[in-house]
C-alpha cells in the first residue's frame, strides 16, 4: 500500500461516519427525472378558433425551442453527475448537502425555462430582457452548487475511489467557475445589448459541459487526438 493509500485509509477510519453513494444517486436520478416531467407540463394545447389549429401549434415554437433547449441543459447536467459518482466510494453529511444543493437549483430550471418561453410568444423586449436575466442568474446558481461540490471532494479526497487523482475534483474546479461567469456575463449582455446574445451564450454551455462530462482534462485530450488526426 501507498502512502497516499494509506493516508486515505487513516482518513476514512477517523472521520465522520460515511455511507454508500447508491442512494444519493438513485435520489438525484429521480429528481432530474421529475424535473424533465416538469418541462413538459409547459406544453399546452393552443387556444384556437376551428381550423386554426397548425397555425395555432406553429406560433407556439418558442415553447418547443425553450423545452428542447433546458431537457438537453438536463440531460448534461445528469451526464456531469453520473460522471462525478463513478469516481465517489463513500458520501458523508458535507458532501450530501453538497449533492442537495445541485439537485436543489436544477429544479429551478423549469421556472425561467416557461418564463423565457412565455416572454418569447408575447413578444415584448422589455420582459424578454428580464427572462434572459433570471435565467442566467439560475445558470449561474447551478454552476456555484457545482463549484462548492467540486471544493468539497478537492477537499476530501478520501471520499473518492482509490484509482482517482487526489487532484482530480481541484482540477474540476475552473470547469465550474467559468460557468458561473459566463452565465452572468450572458445575462448582462442579454439585459442591456439584446436577448439573443444571451440566448447563444446559454446554447454553448451546456454543450462545453457535455464534451468535458468525464473530466476538463479528458476532454483536452479527445480534441487534441480528433485534430492530431
């Protein structure tokens, strides 16, 4: 055994009690679930006269882009989470309520999702303004629960499993932080240049998040062996 492998030994026997991450997981596997359902219920049949009813579902596409665009935003977050256990061997107290606060502002996603969609069909710039701005400010929310989860295994790497890099959570770190500052960036552009400025910026990061689910430093690599060849 390691010095290192002995450290973590040492720390997992004299600190708090820990448990298996099996039912942290399972948890926030039904909270994304729930929150996707929730998306969907923003889908209503339009108020039509008789025969209008396509021109009715057409004039409805910012509600479908809105949807599309947050069950991705979603379905990276999940990717990201599933990504991060696969390195986790034991939760304690602290990084359950780390895990609770990521769950907590991703349930916050349908809520400007309907607002941005809703400003959308109405059309004004003054409220298309404020709904851009509240959807950053929950993008950028979800990104801080994410720098403070990082933190926390950079913090406690005895919690993860014995092939992870003690440094593998510190280098996760700036992945998050970027997030909270283009978020906001996003939302200061979209609230005093245009909308559709922001609108960009809140397409692009979810796919940043994507190719780097499995590590900032793994994602390097694939680009640079994808350019290599």
């Amino acid at each position: 055994m390691t010095s290192d492998d002995e450290q973590r030994s040492q720390r997992r026997q004299e600190g708090p009690p820990r448990s298996d991450p099996g039912r942290a997981i399972a948890f926030s596997d039904a909270i994304i679930a729930i929150v996707i359902t929730l998306l969907v219920l923003d889908l209503r049949p339009p108020e039509t006269e008789e025969g209008g009813l396509l021109a009715g579902l057409l004039n409805e596409w910012p509600t479908y882009l809105a949807y599309a665009a947050s069950y991705l935003y979603l379905a990276v977050i999940w990717m990201n989470h599933k990504a991060a256990f696969t390195r986790i061997s034991e939760m304690d107290v602290g990084l359950q309520w780390a895990n609770l606060g990521i769950l907590a502002t991703l349930a916050l996603v349908p809520w400007p999702t309907a607002v941005i969609a809703e400003t959308a069909r109405a059309g004004n710039l003054t409220d298309e303004k404020v709904a851009v701005g509240l959807y950053a400010i929950v993008g950028a929310l979800l990104c801080l629960a994410w720098l403070v989860f990082f933190t926390y295994l950079a913090r406690h790497p005895d919690l993860t499993k014995d092939e992870v890099e003690d440094s593998f959570f510190a280098h996760e770190r700036p992945r998050a932080l970027i997030g909270v500052v283009l978020y906001l960036a996003a939302g200061l552009a979209g609230v005093l240049i245009h909308p559709l400025i922001a609108s960009i910026v809140f397409l692009l990061l979810p796919a940043y998040y994507a190719f780097t689910s499995h590590g900032r430093d793994q994602g390097q690599g694939f680009l640079r062996r994808h350019l290599a060849s």
